[in-house]
C-alpha cells in the first residue's frame, strides 16, 4: 500500500488520549520539520507553531476550547498562528520573503506586483488576510497529521475553540499572530471511532 494511504486509513480524529505517554522529542522534532517545509501559496509561510508542554498553559486554553480533554490529556499541543498583517502587500516581510529567492531586481520586482495584484483582486473581496492566511495553515496541519500518522501517532484537529480566548491564553500579540487552528498530538486510549466518508464515487469526477 502507498505509505501515504496507509497513514490516512491510521488517522482519524482523535478524541481520547493516554495522558501518560509522550511522545519522543525527535519523533516530535521530525513531525514539526514536515510543518516546516509545508508549501505556501507564493511561498509566503504565513504560520508559526507553538508546541505547547506547559501543564498550566493549558489548563488556561482548555475553557476557551469547549473544555475538550484533549487540550490537556494529548502529549503535545500545537498552536498554528497565522501571521495576517505580515502578508499584506509591500510589508518588510513580503519583501524579504521575495528577496530571498536571488533574483534579478526586475524580476523580484514583477513577482512583487504579480504578489500585490493576487492580493488585491483575488484575497481582498472574498476574505479576510486572517482567513488567507489560514488557508495556508491549513496545508501545514494536514501534513502534520499524517506525518504524524506514519509514525503511529494520533492527533486531532480542532477549530472548536474561541478565539479571543485562546489568544488571550496563549498571550499572542493579535498585531502579530492570531489563532488559526489547534492540533492535538498523542497516542490513543481505547479503540478508532468508526471512519464516516463519502464514497469515491460521491467526491471524484474525471473531466
């Protein structure tokens, strides 16, 4: 089997962690390394990754998080923040990020009103930069699941939370980072909940 699909049929949403075990730091350390090297749309990593250990901490997130378990019983606790303000067109930070690439002042140059007029015209009428950017996140947090999964670990991601509250506990600068999702990392207690898809043939269409 694709090694790929035999983490996807390991995965599912965990809701029920053993609080005793914990997951080895180089193991820990290589599932962040695959959040790290997720793509982003025009290479932006709009994302910073808070692996939360600190017992109090989140004991303070839980409340503002349904009072889920796994906030307290995983092994590790992700925060993915989003960086909204940073991605605006014509920031330092926008700039650098191109800059890095070693091009020609006159290609940075189209890449950087390409970038602006993406932005412009196709982000700012339908979204938020937040939800933008959360987009992005979102292909890091599936990577870490089933990177996750491929070493038989389980998580759970969770949106279940409310923001201000989170942001309050976690102390974010809301100028800076904002809260796009919570991803729970542990090993399970008890059996799989039953996996609940769409058939193939319902979500696949070849054109």
């Amino acid at each position: 089997m694709n090694p790929v699909l035999k983490a996807l049929e390991f995965r599912h949403a965990c809701k029920q962690f053993d609080p005793e075990r914990q997951i080895p730091r180089a193991e820990l350390e290589e599932i962040m390394e695959c959040a790290r090297l997720s793509p982003s749309s025009f290479g932006m990593e709009p994302w910073r990754f808070l692996v939360i250990r600190d017992t109090a901490m989140r004991q303070r997130l839980r409340p503002a998080c349904w009072n889920q378990a796994q906030i307290t019983d995983c092994s590790d606790l992700v925060a993915i923040v989003t960086k909204p303000e940073a991605v605006r067109p014509d920031t330092d930070y926008v700039r650098a990020l191109f800059n890095r690439r070693q091009l020609s002042a006159e290609a940075e140059a189209a890449y950087l009103e390409r970038y602006r007029n993406h932005m412009h015209a196709e982000v700012e009428p339908f979204m938020s930069y937040h939800a933008w950017a959360s987009k992005q996140c979102y292909i890091a947090l599936g990577n870490l699941m089933t990177a996750a999964a491929a070493v038989g670990i389980d998580s759970c991601p969770m949106e279940g939370f409310e923001k201000t509250a989170v942001e309050q506990a976690l102390g974010l600068d809301t100028d800076l980072y904002q809260i796009a999702a919570l991803l729970a990392l542990g090993y399970r207690a008890g059996e799989q909940s039953p996996r609940l898809r769409l058939s193939r043939e319902q979500v696949v269409e070849y054109l």
